[in-house]
C-alpha cells in the first residue's frame, strides 16, 4: 500500500507541485480514507519528504540501467536526457522551487543527493567517452562534472528562462548539444551529427 501512496503521490506533487496537493486529494484519489493515509505517514512533510526520496531512487535506477547497456557516451546522455524529462513530467510546476521554498530541510538533502548522482554520472560518461575516443582528452573532468549541474540547476531558474519563451524539453535538448559539442573529437562531432540527424 505504501508504494501506491507514494506512486500516486508522486504523480500529483510533479503535476501540480507539493503545496498544492492535499492530503484529502491524495486519499481521494486512492480510494482510501484520509484516516488510512495517515496511518502510514503521519503528516504532508512525512510523505513530502518519503515521496522525494521515492522519486530519487525512481530516476536513479532508471538511468543506471540505461548505463548497463553500454551505448555510445552520445546516446547514453541523450536515452538519459528522454528518461528523466518523461519522469519529471517537465517539471511544469517548478516543484523543486516550491519544495525549497516551503520544505527547505527536504529540499537541501535531497539536492545533495542530486549532486552526488549527477556527478557520478558525468564523471563516469566523460571517462568513458575519452577511453572511446568521442570526448578530448584534455578535457577536466572535475571541473565539467561539477559545471554540468550547475547549468542544469540553473536551467531551471525560471526567471532566467521563462517558461513561455524557453519550453523546458527544447531548453534542455539545446543545453545537451551545447555541452557535448564543446568536448567532442572529430569522432564524437560525427556521432552527435549523425545522432541528432536520425533522432529529430
């Protein structure tokens, strides 16, 4: 039960943000009394902070088996890139910003998380791919590793890009190509090309 609570949470907090869900709508929407809902979290911050982490986990498992299949570094950021826009549902309500606006405590630990993940990941991208020969071999790989999600997080400054004039898929798909096409070799400027050409 407790993963249908947080399936179904996680679905309304993405859509329409978590201060606008209520814990009424969410027992509602199961079919289940708001007296049984909070049998298995006692308050909102409760299930705000278990669904955040749900979600977390949700998105990392996902992309760690798009790593297992050992695509190209290119393809793996791109097949990751469609994964977590169609779980995050574009984030249409800046949830992260209400989640850090009204639930700091959750916000910052889950930010960390965010981090550590990201990191990992481009790290291990940027290292496969100058073993593969698609990235330079004089790139930094702290330093990119750490300005990627810095772009990222900034990406989703709405007051920087708003979201009439910088739709949050055609934002991050042109933040993709910007980054890789600033590493690439030859090869890898030839498999971005070839990519974008057969996936557009």
């Amino acid at each position: 039960m407790k993963e249908k609570i947080l399936q179904k949470s996680a679905e309304k907090f993405l859509t329409l943000g978590v201060k606008s869900v209520t814990m009424d709508e969410i027992a509602s929407e199961l079919g289940m009394s708001k007296k049984t809902l909070y049998t298995h979290f006692s308050t909102k911050t409760e299930l705000i902070n278990a669904t955040t982490h749900y979600v977390f986990e949700e998105i990392s498992k996902g992309i760690n088996e798009i790593v297992d299949r050992n695509k190209n570094p290119i393809e793996e950021h791109y097949k990751i890139k469609n994964f977590a826009l169609e779980h995050l549902k574009y984030e249409k309500s800046s949830p992260q910003y209400q989640l850090q606006k009204y639930y700091p405590k959750i916000f910052t630990e889950i930010r960390k998380k965010q981090q550590k993940l990201m990191e990992d990941l481009i790290r291990e991208n940027l290292e496969k791919g100058i073993k593969e020969g698609y990235y330079r071999e004089e790139i930094s790989i702290p330093f990119i590793s750490r300005i990627y999600f810095v772009e990222m997080i900034g990406l989703k400054d709405r007051d920087l890009f708003p979201a009439d004039e910088f739709p949050v898929p055609g934002l991050i798909e042109e933040h993709l190509e910007y980054h890789l096409r600033g590493i690439v070799t030859n090869k890898g400027l030839t498999t971005l090309k070839n990519y974008l050409q057969n996936n557009n």
